[in-house]
C-alpha cells in the first residue's frame, strides 16, 4: 500500500474521550475501538491518502514518543487487514474502459463499502462481475427482477433459460416485460430488455424446458454460477442441487410463498446443501403432533400468490447472494437460506443446518 487513505464510507467518529469508532455507522461494518490516549484517531487522521506508510509511521512517533515504529506499522496493518483502509493512488484496473468506470462509479462506492477484504484497489468486484459467467433458469417474477439488477450491475454474460410465453396475468409482477411483449417468448423478450439496459455485457437466451438434473448439468457446466429462479416442476431446486454437487457449480435460488420470501446461497461441498437444510425441517415436523390437511373441496384453480414486490424483493435478494458470491462484497456466509416476511418486515430469519445432515440423499453419510 504506497498512500493508506481512510475508505470514504468508513470515516470514524470519536466517542467521548476514550474509544473510537470506524466503519460508518451500519451493523456488521461499523466497529468501536478503545483508545483512552488518543493514538488511533491520530493515526486515523493522519491516513487521509496524502502520506506514504513511512510518513504515516513518523508522524505517529513523534507525536507519541514512547510509540515504537514496530507498534505503529502494527495497528496501521490492522486496520487495512480490517478492510477500512484503501490506497488512495492505486491504479484503476486497466480491464475497465473508461465508459465502464463512469457506469459503475456507484457499485464501486457500495462494494468499497460492504467488502472488509483489503483488497489492491476499489474495482475489485466490478471486476470478478464483468469476468462471470451465469446461467439463470426461470424469467419470471423473481427471475426478471434479478436479471435486472444483474445486468445493471454489470456482470459479464448473462444467459436466460425460459420456456414460456408472457401473459397478461403476468404482469402484476414480472417487470422486465410490458403489454407489448404478450404472446412473445419470454426469453426473447428478456434478452432484448436486458441487452437495451446494458449493451457492454453479454446476455444470450434459450427455451429449454428443465427436465431433471442431467439436463441440468448439461446445461450450467460452461458457467461459473447458477441462479435458479423458477420453482417449477416441484423437485426443480433438489435438481440443481444435484447438478450443482456434480459440476461443482456455485448457486443461488430465490422465491416466495405469499409474503415470506426467501433466497439461498450455496457452494457445493463446503457445508450443508439444500436437502439437508430439507431433511432437517421435515424431521422437525416430525417431531411434532400428527397434521392434518383441511379436507374441503376447493373449486378455485391454483394460483400463485405474488405481486410486483414479492417478486422484486425476491429477485432482488437473489441478485445480492449471487453478486456475494462472485465478488465476496459482501461476504455472505453460504450455504443457508436467508428469509425476509413481507407481512412483518420486522421479521428476518436464517436457515442454516450447521453440518451436512447425516441422512441427506444428496451428500449426507448414511451410518
Ligand atoms: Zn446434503
């Protein structure tokens, strides 16, 4: 690091005499520091990008003389190591073109913000964007809204799989299309959309239908994550749990039942995966008294419960995981599902089985 600068989001604030804090003022950032004599708000003062490291390191010793230098190069490591401190005259990556940095001056703010990795210089994650292939299954509700946010967030080649044509019903809540787009493919319709947001990525579509996990692995092995937003038929999300194990492909999931929406993360064999979070819950629910299901007639077809926001939430969550888990800003945790109440938004809540389940179909040791 030649100039260590404060990060812009990450300013620190003094607290009464004795502690400082650093990293803004957002939970699992934010940070409070004990500093009874005052050396570290000097020495965060004293980053402001203008100074080398060794300027940084004398400055601090003669403003506390009973300071070593070996105490200063200390605590100045500990706070880059946190993350809170970039170099204020690294390079932009030579990768991005010029129209690049302007697009993305904002995502590079954010990532700057949410990612505690030192990393070489802020362009880091927009960088593994624009380097990622995905595949994403499913252009609907919760599949338009994450291709939105994907595209716009640059991501490098974005592949669409959708086998059905837009209807009006659908327009409650998938906005990618609009009335113009009823009776055309989906996917047709999505690439155009999505193209038209952003011309520097690459999005190509195709109509296939899933039909089981070899198809399914046929079809991600060339990209380097998975993004499943289509629930259906039923068993779609063991498929690519399977196919995912197979080809060892990273991937995410999103949906919604009513106002409860959900997104998973995962990243095949380093934890549980997704049948075990399954078999732990049905387990659980056998545990519990008998159940018995409401036996009156019901003339009404089955429809899908959702609106714009359910899906956008869903999609939109869906889209964070995945750019997680490409660019690790933020370093979501995988292998777990995270869940969001829309009819409480007080209530958030985890799925995370800990351990691979021991009798897990997928992955699990039977004993
Ligand atoms: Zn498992």
């Amino acid at each position: 690091m030649q100039r260590p600068r404060v990060k812009t989001a990450h300013r620190p604030q003094r607290v009464g005499e004795d502690r400082v804090r650093i990293g803004g003022r957002v939970y699992g950032i934010a940070a409070e520091i004990k500093d009874p004599h005052g050396r570290v708000w000097a020495m965060l003062n004293a980053l402001d990008g203008t100074r080398t490291v060794d300027q940084v390191v004398s400055h601090l010793v003669h403003r506390f003389p009973d300071l070593t230098e070996d105490e200063v190069r200390s605590g100045l490591d500990q706070l880059i190591e946190a993350g809170y401190v970039t170099d204020a005259v690294a390079p932009d990556p030579e990768v991005l073109t010029e129209r690049e940095t302007e697009r993305y001056s904002r995502s590079r703010a954010f990532f700057e913000w949410v990612d505690l990795v030192p990393r070489e210089n802020g362009w880091h994650a927009q960088h593994r964007l624009r380097e990622t292939k995905a595949i994403l299954v499913g252009v609907g509700g919760t599949g338009g809204a994450a291709a939105l946010a994907l595209a716009g967030s640059g991501i490098g080649w974005l592949h669409c799989v959708e086998p059905d044509v837009v209807e009006l019903s659908n327009l409650n809540r998938q906005i990618l299309y609009t009335e113009r787009d009823i009776g055309r493919p989906k996917v047709e319709a999505a690439v155009e959309r999505l193209q038209a947001l952003n011309s520097d990525i690459a999005v190509t579509g195709g109509d296939a239908r899933v039909t089981g996990p070899d198809m399914l692995a046929d079809l991600i092995r060339r990209f380097d994550l998975l993004i499943l937003c289509a629930d259906q038929p039923a068993e779609i999300r063991s498929w690519a749990n399977i196919a995912c194990m197979r080809t060892g492909t990273p991937w995410v999931y999103g949906g919604y039942h009513g106002p409860q929406v959900t997104a998973g993360i995962y990243r095949p064999g380093t934890g549980p995966c997704y049948e075990c979070i399954r078999v732990g819950a049905a387990e659980r629910r056998e545990q519990g008294p008998p159940l018995t299901e409401y036996s009156v007639a019901d003339d009404e077809p089955r429809i899908h419960p959702a609106n714009a926001v359910s899906a956008g939430v869903s999609g939109n969550l869906v889209a964070h995981l995945a750019i997680s888990s490409i660019t690790g800003a933020p370093g979501v945790p995988p292998n777990r599902v995270f869940g969001f109440n829309l009819a409480r938004p007080d209530h958030s809540f985890v799925l995370d089985a800990g351990e691979p389940h021991e009798r897990c179909p997928a992955c699990g040791v039977t004993p």
